[in-house]
C-alpha cells in the first residue's frame, strides 16, 4: 500500500481518476446530480491542493461553528484526502455538483467493509450542497450491495463535538455492544440492515453508473476556488 503525507506536494501531471457513476437526488424541493469519481494515487497531488482549499472558517463565516468543530470538521475531511487514492481493497471516490468537488468517501472493500471516512464541505461561502452525505452513504450501500459485504463497520470520536453518532444512526448503524473502546464509538451495519436502509433511499436517490468509464483530469474539469 502506498503511504504518502498531505503536505508532501510533488509535481505530477499524470491523472487516473475515472467516471464512476451519476447519482440523482430529489428531495422535496432539491434536485440535483452528483458526478462520482473513482481515484487514484495519481491524483494526489489534485486532492492536496483541492484540501488546502477548503478554508472551512472562512467558508463557514457567520455561521457559529465554533473553532474546535471546525477542526474536527476539517480533520475529517484531510482523514479523507489522505486516505484517497490506496490500492485494493482501498476505495475512494470523489463527489462533485456542477464543477465544485463537495464530498469524498474511503473505505475498504471487503466482506467486512470498512469505511474510513465521508466527508462534505461548502461549495462557497455558507453554500451547502444538500443532502450530499446522504448521497454517499446510499451510494457506499449500493457498492457494497454488489460486492457482497457482509457489514460495514467504522469509527467515530466519542467525544466529538459534531454528533457523528446520530448522523449514522439515521441510517441504521448501530453501537457494538462489545466494545471496550472509550475515546471512539463502534458503529456497524450487518447486510440485512443496510438493505433495508438503502431502499429506503431509493425513492431519493437514484444511482446510474457509468458503463464505459474514462479516465478524466480533475484539474481541468472541476473548480477548486471555493470562496
């Protein structure tokens, strides 16, 4: 597996991100697609500089969030960076609305999936793209429905003052009751469970993936100014 730091930029003009999927959401009010990207190591140095980006303070400017959630927040989402672009069984995808990257999930796929991180940001200032999150925890259940996972498990900080908990506990993760940890929460879904959720979405979300998938220059295609 390659390991590589978020502030160690090297120059690179090789790209191998791929057109994964369209996902569809309709809300009530809100309709809009998402284009997914599956990435690569290659793209690291497109990622790096679309983190150093997200200046959540000045994006979130008015808004209240305290420092201390902000630097949760943006942990996560540097977690998430850093964790793109893996070998097998590393996956990692890329969300973007229009031309604006707005989400990023890893997770290792195995029988016993594993998802490290889902992370979302503020295409501008105190502009969300609604419902992303969401969009990628139906779209990690739908891969995972094809590829046979038996659970998705993952990790939250116990004493985070953002409450991951309820956020995965909406869509049926539950807390093992075995676990001895203190400073994380053990959350897990079994595969039965994750069906039932994920049809749930169905009537939201809806899924296409792409059948002849090119290989695409994040630079070229997406903004990364986010002011």
């Amino acid at each position: 597996m390659k390991v590589r730091n978020i502030n160690n930029r090297v120059n690179n003009t090789s790209f191998k991100a791929k057109e994964f999927a369209v996902v569809d959401v309709a809300i009530k009010d809100v309709a809009h697609s998402f284009k997914v990207y599956s990435l690569d190591y290659d793209d690291r140095v497109f990622l790096d500089n679309m983190a150093s980006n997200i200046k959540l303070k000045s994006l979130t400017l008015g808004s209240g969030f305290k420092d201390s959630i902000l630097r949760t927040w943006k942990r996560i989402i540097n977690n998430a960076v850093l964790m793109s672009g893996f070998t097998t069984p590393q996956k990692s995808f890329l969300f973007v609305e229009g031309n604006k990257p707005c989400g990023i999930i890893t997770y290792k796929d195995m029988q016993d999936c594993y998802l490290d991180n889902i992370a979302s940001w503020p295409v501008s200032q105190n502009k969300y793209v609604k419902y992303t999150g969401m969009s990628m925890l139906k779209f990690l259940f739908h891969n995972c429905e094809n590829s046979n996972v038996k659970r998705i498990g993952l990790d939250v900080v116990s004493n985070s003052r953002i409450d991951l908990d309820s956020f995965y506990s909406k869509f049926g993760f539950i807390k093992n009751p075995s676990s001895e940890r203190t400073f994380m929460t053990d959350l897990y879904i079994p595969r039965g469970r994750m069906m039932e959720y994920s049809k749930q979405l169905d009537s939201f979300i809806k899924i296409k993936e792409i059948e002849s998938p090119k290989s695409v220059n994040l630079k070229k295609i997406t903004n990364i100014n986010f002011t």
